[in-house]
C-alpha cells in the first residue's frame, strides 16, 4: 500500500555534490515528518537529517553545513542536497516517513519512523 523509493545514489568524487530524491505514493507527506537515514557495511543505521510538517530542521553534527533537506508536500517529494562529500559519507541512504507532524526529540533513531524505501548507494572516492 505505501511505497517510499530513493533515488540519486552514484558515484561521486571527494567534494563533490549530489542531490537525492524520495517519492511516496500511499501517503501524504501532509501530515508526516520526514527523515534521510544512512548505513555504512557493519555499522548501525543512523539519522542524517530530519524535516518536520512545518519545515523545521534537525541534522547529525557530521553533515551539518554540509547537507540540506528539503521537501515538496505537493509533489510528495523530499530531497537531500549533499555538498562537499567526503569519503566516511559513503553509505546506503534510506528515506523514511513517520507519522505525526514533528520530528522526534531522538529523530536519529530509525526505531522512530514508520515507513522506509529500500535505499540508494552513496559512494564517495577520495
């Protein structure tokens, strides 16, 4: 019934940028906060940036300044503007939806959201 799908994934060099998209059909980002997760081999998944119904903003210390999300509530799209890659950003990147208007005080656990897309590969080369 709900599908959430990524997209954007690739390969990019050290410093480079890459914007990644997330649609849902099924569900209206109305309503919803949205969140960008990601996971490396062998490590936990864990929260990048969060965006609430209203807009407000939450992002992990090691992305601040660097990545921006933003959303579309009439396109049910979200976005993630990634700038000035490095290589530890190299992971799978997973768009989520949760329900209620606001992000979660612990936004970054992905215990917290509800519905998830099954990910695009990030790989940054130094």
């Amino acid at each position: 019934q709900v599908q959430v799908m990524e997209s954007g994934g690739g390969l990019v060099q050290a410093g480079g940028s890459l914007r990644l998209s997330c649609t849902a059909s099924g569900l209206t980002f109305d309503g919803h906060h949205m969140g960008w997760f990601r996971q490396a081999p062998g490590q936990e998944r864990e929260g990048v940036s969060c965006i609430s119904h209203y807009g407000d903003t939450a992002y992990a210390d090691s992305v601040k300044g660097r990545f921006t999300i933003s959303k579309d509530n009439a396109q049910n799209t979200l976005y993630l503007q990634m700038n000035s890659l490095k290589p530890e950003d190299t992971a799978m990147y997973y768009c989520a939806a949760g329900r209620g208007l606001y992000c979660s005080r612990s936004w970054w656990r992905a215990d917290g959201m509800d519905y998830w897309g099954k990910g695009t590969l990030v790989t940054i080369s130094s």
